[in-house]
C-alpha cells in the first residue's frame, strides 16, 4: 500500500493506492475510495536512476598538511621477487653497487626480469649462481653498509 500526497490547483489530495493490476486500481483519494482503468502502463527504466545531491566542502572543514617523509632504509638482503631460474650474477662478493643496479638477472614465468639492488655499499654475500632454481623471497645477494 503506497501513500501520496499531492496538490492539484492549490488544493490537497491524499492519496492510497490499495490495490493495484495490470489494467486497474483501487485508490482512496481524501478518503473516497475509486476503482480507476489503468490505460497506459508506466515506463519501467531497466537501470536504476542515480540522483546525488551536490557535494559542498564543509567551510569550517580543516586542510591537513603532512609532510613528506624519507625514504626508509632498505634492508641489505636483495631477495627473490617471484620464483623461477637464476639466469646471471652481475656481481661478486667485494663488489661496490649503487642503487638501482642490476645484480641478479632470472627468468620468471617466461619473462626475464632485472633484479636490482636498493641501496648503496659493498656485496657481502652471494647466495645463488647462474642456473639456480629460487623460490619468491629467496636471498640471492648480501649488501653491507
């Protein structure tokens, strides 16, 4: 049961759909109830209509600043990105290496990928050679500070 109220020239209208067909209605109207021919069936939209309202910034709302932060130190372990086969070592133990260098070149699945290092210092440690199967976080190089 739907309830509506409406003005028709100035004057008010309550309105309760009490019963409702494919080609009729019964409606009370100010509490007279009418059997009504329904002769056009209303259009159904199939997707559903969004209405929003505006979207105002709130004028006592607060503008927070925050500040860029530094880069965190990375760790010196060069780990395994996915699993797959060492394909080359690009450096050996003693080696000084910058940020961004290729170390360890592997293939994963079916895509050679650059390993690079993520910090500036000397190799202490290479864990793995060329033709290594590796697993996903394995160590494949030490760097020290």
């Amino acid at each position: 049961m739907k309830k509506y109220k409406f003005s028709i020239n100035g004057n008010p209208y309550s309105v309760v759909i009490k019963k409702l067909s494919d080609d009729q209605a019964v409606v009370e109207v100010n509490g007279s109830e009418y059997n009504v021919d329904i002769l056009e069936e209303p259009v159904q939209h199939k997707t559903p209509q969004l209405v929003r309202s505006r979207a105002v910034p709130d004028s006592e709302s607060k503008q927070i600043k925050t500040k860029a932060s530094a880069r965190p130190a990375t760790s010196g372990m060069i780990k395994a990105p996915l699993p797959g086969l060492v394909l080359a070592v690009m450096v050996n133990e003693g080696d000084e290496v910058k940020v961004g260098q290729t170390v360890v070149q592997m293939e994963a699945m079916k895509m050679e990928n650059n390993v690079q290092s993520g910090r500036t210092g000397t190799v202490t440690s290479v864990n793995v050679k060329a033709g290594d199967s590796v697993l996903e976080g394995d160590v494949l190089v030490e760097i020290g500070g």
